[in-house]
C-alpha cells in the first residue's frame, strides 16, 4: 500500500491504523471523486462483508472511515465520515 506523507500524518491524527486501512481498501466501495481520484468508503455491502470477516468491535469503528485514493493507487489521505458521500 502505498501512501503519501499527507496520508500518514492524517492517519496518526485520527487514530486510523494500517489494519483499518487495509481493510477499507479491501472491502471498500469505490467511487469517482474528481479530477482524477476515487474514494473509498463501507456501504451497507462491504460493511456486511466486512463484519463475517473480522470481529464486529473492530469493524464497527473503521465502517466509519474514508480514504481518497488517486488513480495510480496512491492513498492521499484518509479520515472519518460525518456526513453521507453524495453518489
């Protein structure tokens, strides 16, 4: 997984580790963001995916989270969902 150093500052400040991360890439819908980039975001199928494969406490708190992603599979940031992502 490649990340920038936006990324891992983002990640750090927001308590978001790299396991959390990896299964948001894994798991993760993925929609058109603009200009050249994608998000990455649980909908209601990949959180249902994501709780049969790992325990529900842990799924819980990352279903939250979102991850811009540019085209290259770069991750340029990451953070914590307040609102819903407009499809």
């Amino acid at each position: 997984m490649d990340l920038t150093r936006h990324a891992r500052a983002r990640m750090q400040q927001r308590g978001i580790d790299t396991a959390a991360l990896g299964a948001l890439l894994d798991y993760g819908r993925v929609a058109r963001a603009g200009r050249g980039v994608d998000i990455v975001y649980f909908d209601k199928r990949a959180r249902v995916q994501l709780a049969r494969a790992v325990a529900a406490p842990a799924a819980d708190r990352v279903c939250k989270s979102y991850a811009i992603v540019a085209s290259d599979g770069t991750v340029i940031t990451v953070g914590h969902r307040t609102r819903r992502i407009p499809r």
